[in-house]
C-alpha cells in the first residue's frame, strides 16, 4: 500500500468534500426551518458564482470578487424568500417547492442569457504550488486552502451560531418556529439571514469549485444540487454539522474511489455509500429524529 | 383590567374556533379557561398572543387594542405564552431554553440573577442545564417551559394546559409553581382539561364549549355548580 498515494488521494478527497458541505449548508439550513426543498439553491449559487466571475472580469481581484459576488448572492436569496416563500410559508409544502422550481428557472435564464450555456474557463483563486513534504511526498497548495477555508466557515458558524444572541435565536427558529416568536425571536428577520448566510457559502463553494476545475457552466448548478442535497441527506437534513461531514464524506469516498477503482466510478460509488448509509440509519448520520404530534 | 377580550372571532380554516368570546382579568388573578378538547381554549391562548388573527373584535391590553399584533410585539408588551405540549427546543442545553425566553430583555445582569434564582428554585434544572432539553420527562419540560416563559418577566402568563401528559404528582408540582408565580406578582391566565385542578387554583373561571363561553364565575362556586360537575368534573 503507497502511503503517500493514499494521503494525496485524501487531502483531495476533504478539500473536494468541503467544497460539497459549503453548498450543502445552504440546503440543510432552509430545510430544517421552512421543510422546504430550495430548489432554487443549485441556480442560485452558481449565478452567484457567475457574478464573482463577472466582477473578476470587471477588474477587481478573485477573492475580493469572490467575496462580493457571495454578499450579492445571498442578498439575492433574501429577496427570493420575501417574493416567492413568504407568501406562501404556511401554505402546504408543495405550493413553496412549485416557487422554488420557478425561481430557479428564472436565475437559470437570466445567467444563460447574460453568460452563454456552455462551459467558460473560470480563473484560479490562488496560484498552485506543489508543497514537498519528502521525496516522494508532495500536496498541492490549493488543496490546503480550500480545507482551511472549509474549516474556517465552520469555525465562524460554530462562533455565530453558539456565542452571539442572533446565533442562539437562529438555533431555537431552526427547531420551532412558532415557540421562537413567542420568545420575541423576529423570526421575518431570521429566516431572510439564513437564506443570506446559505447564499454566501454556496457562493464560497461555488467560486472554489470553480477554480479548482478551472471551468463553469450553468450546468453545474444542477451538478451541484445533486451532489449538496446527497451530502446533506448523508449527514442528517436539518443539521448544520451534519451537511458539512456528508459534504467530506462525500468527496473523500469520491476522491478514494477514482482513485483505487476507476474514475468512471466515482459518482456511483458516492451515491451507492449513500444508499446504504440511509438504508442503516434513515435520519442520516447526524441527523435528529422529530417527534411530529399528529 | 389588565387584559379584556371583547367579542373575539376566531376562524381556522373554514372551522369557527371562537365566537363572540369575551372576558377579563385584573391584574394579580389566575383566571381559568376549562373546556373540552376542541373547545378553543388554545385558539384563545395563541390568538392573544399573536399567532392567529381574530376575524373580528378588540383585545384590550391596558385599555389598548393589541389584536393583530405579533407574536414578537405582543411579548414586549408584556404577556408570555408556555404553549401546550411544552414545546421546549429539545436539541438545545436546559440553560439555552431558559436564556433564551429573555430574548426581549437587555439587562444582561439582571437575566443572569434571575437564570440563577429558577435554577436554585428547581434544582433539577439545575443538575440538567448542560443536557438537551428533549431528554428531559414532561415535568420537568414543563418546568421549564414555565421558567422559559417567566424570563421575558410578563405581567401577565398564560399557561395552556400544563397538565398535560403528566402524573398525578407532578400535576402537584406545576399547580403549586402556578401559586407561586401569582404570588411573585404575575397575572396567569390558564387554559385547563383538567377543569378540577384549574378550579382549584384560579380565583374565577369560564367555561368554554364549542368556541363560546357559556357559563362564568368564581372558581369556588363554579365547582360547586351541577352543570359543571356533570360536563367536567366527573359527577
């Protein structure tokens, strides 16, 4: 067994995975409040990763577009919550699931008409350096980034969400809506800070998904989707650590099985884990189990 | 009055849940709402808290019309909900709960003496603060959901059936708090089931049957009334 090969293979596979989680995230989030399938997410993540491109191309460095493209995206998301959800937040899960589907068709055409549908090169964030550890021992310096950005977000979530009074009221909007505004909690300023907040790391994960390929396309907002809402759903919907380590989970048992199978393999063998993992454990990994009065 | 609900409508859906309903309570009562499951006793609660908008009449906080305010205004104001069936957030710490129904409050230091004082008034909250709050009995969530709703310091409580679910002990416990609490200088409007238990409590009371009120009075009369006995006290 190549040790080396192996450490290589899974570096990738946490750095590919937290690009997945910071996606995932977003999806996670709005479910376990509204029980509402974002589907607008995938689209809107990418369009945001279009606008950070769009801002790169305007003249202004790539984190800093990055950075703003992310803040526009998830101003964005604030206004598909108040237009199209919360009208709709009581109304029976299918009426907000139909506007989800129509807003991300909306952000779909506008990015396909503003940017084209096929695939555009998308700059590097950083310039690679390969990093030697041994002779025969080497990583690449993006990776390296991209997990410690990873890390970060989580940091600053776990900070957000534990040790400031928006981050605790957040906390209880996500387990019971109704109790939150008995408490006072302005749950119509709340809501419309997730979406911002999921908006903002999908944007993050869009723009070093990106560059880590080198390549978009409006497709990838699908692609993107499929793999979030894997990750979330391995993890436990409705838990925010739990998207992140579906997230991981995900691109490492991808990265190892592209590695020591096949590449063709790769999204199969993620999805085939899934299946399984749900099969043994339904609520997902990290997942809560509600009691639901009926 | 501290609160009077005048000619209150309540629609859910298609479903008349309150008709005409009125009533009221001076401050430093404990007034009691019995009636049956169905009754509307909840509707009350949760449309003078704000969560459902009557379709007509006033609801007078202090002579001022408060219907249709938010749940989040209405807090502020004064009135603290614990909801039936608890509620508590069950995926946060027993600390966590209780800090967080001063969410209205900025008085860091003052919230922090009065989380000290309920925890040494209920020393199993205490011993729980750093467990989830779902892993707790009904009791003690009821406790806490009772805690939770006093740290927004209200003037006036409303309690919907806190009773329910639990055992004949316990049910002691929680009626023996609702005493205190009154004493401490809160007004308590309580929604009961448990019509022999709320009668004993509270100082005057209404039943509620089919969204209206038909019968009102002192507590200690009602109990003795033949209706009452029949329609809810057993015989």
């Amino acid at each position: 067994m190549d040790w080396y090969y192996f450490c290589r293979q899974l570096i990738n596979g946490l750095s590919v995975g937290s690009m997945y989680a910071m996606i995932a995230v977003g999806y996670s989030m709005v479910y376990s409040i509204l029980y509402l399938i974002n589907f607008a997410h995938g689209d809107l993540y990418i369009f945001g990763t279009f606008l950070a491109l769009a801002l790169f191309n305007f003249g202004l460095p790539l984190p800093a577009a990055m950075i703003l493209g992310a803040i526009l995206c998830g101003l964005i998301g604030v206004g598909i919550e108040r237009v199209v959800y919360r009208p709709v937040r009581t109304a029976n899960r299918i009426v907000p699931m139909v506007g989800a589907l129509g807003a991300a068709m909306i952000l779909r055409t506008i990015a396909q008409v503003n940017w084209g549908a096929s695939q555009i090169v998308y700059p590097s964030l950083m310039k690679n350096r390969v990093i030697k550890l041994g002779a025969d021992f080497q990583i690449n310096s993006q990776n390296i980034v991209i997990l410690a950005i990873g890390i970060g977000c989580v940091a600053g979530f776990t900070f957000l969400i534990n040790c400031t009074k928006i981050g605790k009221a957040t906390k209880c909007v996500m387990q019971d809506t109704h109790t939150s505004s008995l408490m006072g909690i302005p749950i119509n300023f709340i809501i419309p800070m997730v979406y911002l907040f999921g908006g903002f790391l999908g944007t993050i994960g869009g723009v070093l998904m990106s560059s880590y390929y080198s390549v978009i396309n409006i497709e990838m907002g699908l692609w993107g989707t499929c793999k979030a809402w894997a990750a979330s759903q391995l993890g436990g919907v409705g838990s925010f650590y739990g998207a992140f380590l579906g997230g991981i989970i995900l691109g490492v048992t991808e990265s190892l099985a592209a590695a020591y199978l096949d590449s063709a393999y790769k999204d199969a063998i993620g999805y085939i884990i899934i299946v399984v993992i749900l099969l043994v454990k339904p609520e997902g990994l990290f997942g809560k189990k509600k009691a639901v009065k009926v | 009055m501290l609160l009077a609900v005048e000619n209150l409508s309540v629609n859910y859906g298609a479903i008349k849940a309150l008709r005409d309903v009125s009533f009221a309570i001076d401050e430093g009562e404990i007034v009691a709402v019995v009636g049956h499951n169905g009754a509307g006793k909840s509707t009350l609660l949760r449309t003078i808290s704000g969560l459902l908008k009557p379709v007509h009449g006033a609801i007078l906080w202090k002579d001022t019309n408060i219907a249709g305010k938010s749940a989040e205004q209405v807090v502020r104001l004064g009135i603290s909900q614990a909801p039936e069936g608890r509620q508590i957030f069950a995926e946060s710490s027993v600390y966590e709960n209780i800090e967080i129904g001063a969410y209205v409050r900025h008085d860091n230091e003052e919230i922090q003496k009065d989380i000290q004082r309920y925890l040494e008034r209920f020393p199993i909250l205490k011993e729980r603060k750093n467990q989830k709050a779902g892993l707790m009995s009904g009791g003690e969530q009821q406790m806490l959901a009772i805690v939770r709703a006093l740290m927004s310091r209200p003037k006036l409580l409303l309690l919907d059936e806190p009773s329910l679910g639990l055992s004949p002990v316990i049910i002691k416990e929680v009626y023996k708090t609702i005493s205190e609490i009154r004493k401490a200088g809160t007004t308590v409007l309580l929604v009961e089931q448990n019509a022999k238990k709320a009668l004993d409590v509270s100082d005057r009371a209404y039943v509620l049957a089919n969204g209206e009120i038909v019968l009102s009075g002192l507590s200690a009369e009602l109990a003795q009334n033949q209706e009452v006995k029949k329609a809810y006290l057993g015989g």
